[in-house]
C-alpha cells in the first residue's frame, strides 16, 4: 500500500518537474528572441530562477528516494545472503 501512495507522488513529481522544464523552455526561447522589454525580461528571468528552484527541488526528492530504494534493497540483499 505504501508504495503505491510512493508511485502516485513520483507521478506528480514528474509531471511538475516536467511542467518547471518545459516552462523554463519556454522562457529561455522568448527572451533569446528579444522581442520583450528589458522590464519583461527582468520579469521572466525572476520566473526562470523560480523554477530551477522548484526543479532543483524534485531532483533532490528523486535523489532521495533512489538512495532509499538502493538501501532497502541492498539491506534486503545481504539479509537473504546470510
């Protein structure tokens, strides 16, 4: 049962971290075209680092359920090799 609650979190998380991605894209793109003004850009660019942030984020949250997964597996490994 936990672990089903742990997939339906990582399906979120990868969808906003997706969503952060694709986002930034989108802002790198409108501000190298430099159609906008310097106030727009300042605007986006405070958006962009925003979602770094909110990406570097769930990258630290993956990160940390890989290493738990990696520990209880090694765990689970070495208890049936005893």
């Amino acid at each position: 049962m936990k672990l089903k609650k742990s997939i339906n979190l990582g399906d979120i998380m990868s969808k906003n971290f997706e969503k952060s991605i694709s986002e930034l894209e989108k802002l790198v793109a409108e501000m190298e075209n430099g159609n906008i003004t310097l106030d727009e850009s300042i605007d986006k660019f405070e958006k962009g680092m925003q979602l770094i942030k909110e990406c570097k984020d769930a990258l630290q949250t993956a990160r940390g359920r890989v290493e738990k997964i990696l520990e209880d597996g090694s765990r689970a490994v070495f208890e049936n090799e005893n």
